[in-house]
C-alpha cells in the first residue's frame, strides 16, 4: 500500500492544467518536418525555444510520435552518422504532406473551439482578479496580433498586409469605442 504524504496527491484527479491541447504535437511534428529534414533533438530544442521554454515536451513524448509518424507512413527517418553516434533525420512522405494538409483546414474550427473554452476559464476568475486578468489579456491578445502578423506578413502579399493592418485598426478604434463607453457607464455609477 503507497503512503502519500502530502493529501492532494491521493486524489488523483486533480492534475495541473495543461497549457496545449492533447494531440497538438503531432501536427506541430508533421509541421516542422514539411520545413525540411530535421533530427529529433533539433524537434525538441525548436519547440522549447520558439515557446520561450513555456513548453518543452520530452524525448519520451517527441521519439514516440515520432515512431508512429513513421509507421503510419507519414515520415521517413534516415540514419545518419555523426561519429559513433547515429542520429535519426525524419522528412515528410506524400502521404504525411496529404495529412498535414487535411489538418490545416481543420484549424480554424479547432481553433474557434479552443476559443470557446476560454469562457470557462473567465468563469473561474475571481472578481478580484479582473484588473489584472483584463490588462493581461490586452496586453497579450495585443502582443500575438503584433508577432503574427510581423512573424507571417513576409508571405502576403504588400496590397494584402496593408488592408490586414488597416482592419485591424478599425478594429483598434470598435475597441476604444467600447473602453470609452464603459468608462463613461462607471463614471456615472460612481456618482450615483
């Protein structure tokens, strides 16, 4: 019989929430590799570094994957020497291609689901943590905009990016009208 010391520990179903959707890694792999061939560790290094070390998945969840990927004829994997050490090089087959495509289309409805959670997890935030959750938010949706669009608007075309920025900053001024009109509602409440 195990004793767990610590109380929390015994009801195993409280867990840390996970911060990438389950099954969100297999499609970043077949991403990644459509780039050009890459080493396993190159998979994992990449990762942990485009996500500032915020997710940094394991060689046991990674080397899995990736011996699925292979099974499942959606990679191929090339030895390669480097020394004594051997260093296994994955590129995508046709068929992985095939796959990765029909998933691509699939991500704006995964998308606008993930999204939707988000209502959730508002629920759950204390009244009290509102200021700092609703700057935090600004700041950050603000944030992702920005490095989307500076980390992707190198293969739009110049006509497109421009009438991209310009809707954003309509966007920009709905959102101020709004801050603008709550901050006028609260003013009034206050002097009530």
């Amino acid at each position: 019989m195990q004793v767990h010391s610590n109380p929390e520990r015994r009801t195993s179903f409280f867990f840390r929430p996970q911060g990438v959707p389950r099954g969100f890694l297999i499609y970043y792999l077949l991403h990644r590799i459509s780039k050009g061939p890459v080493y396993g560790y190159e998979l994992l290094q990449g990762i942990e570094k485009c996500t500032d070390g915020a997710w940094a998945p394991g060689p046991g969840s990674i080397y899995p994957l990736l011996r699925r990927l292979k099974q499942g004829g959606l990679v191929r994997a090339r030895a390669e020497r480097r020394g004594r050490i051997r260093h296994w090089v994955y590129s995508l087959t046709p068929r992985g291609e095939a796959k990765l495509k029909a998933a691509m289309e699939e991500f704006p409805l995964m998308a606008r689901k993930a999204n939707s959670v988000r209502r959730l997890w508002m629920e759950m935030i204390p009244a009290s943590e509102l200021p700092n959750a609703f700057l935090m938010s600004a700041r950050t949706q603000f944030a992702l905009a920005k490095e989307l669009f500076d980390f992707k608007s190198g293969e739009l075309d110049a006509a497109v990016a421009l009438r991209t920025l310009k809707q954003y900053a309509i966007e920009l001024e709905a959102q101020m009208d709004w801050v603008t009109k709550k901050t006028l509602e609260e003013g009034r409440l206050k002097e009530v």
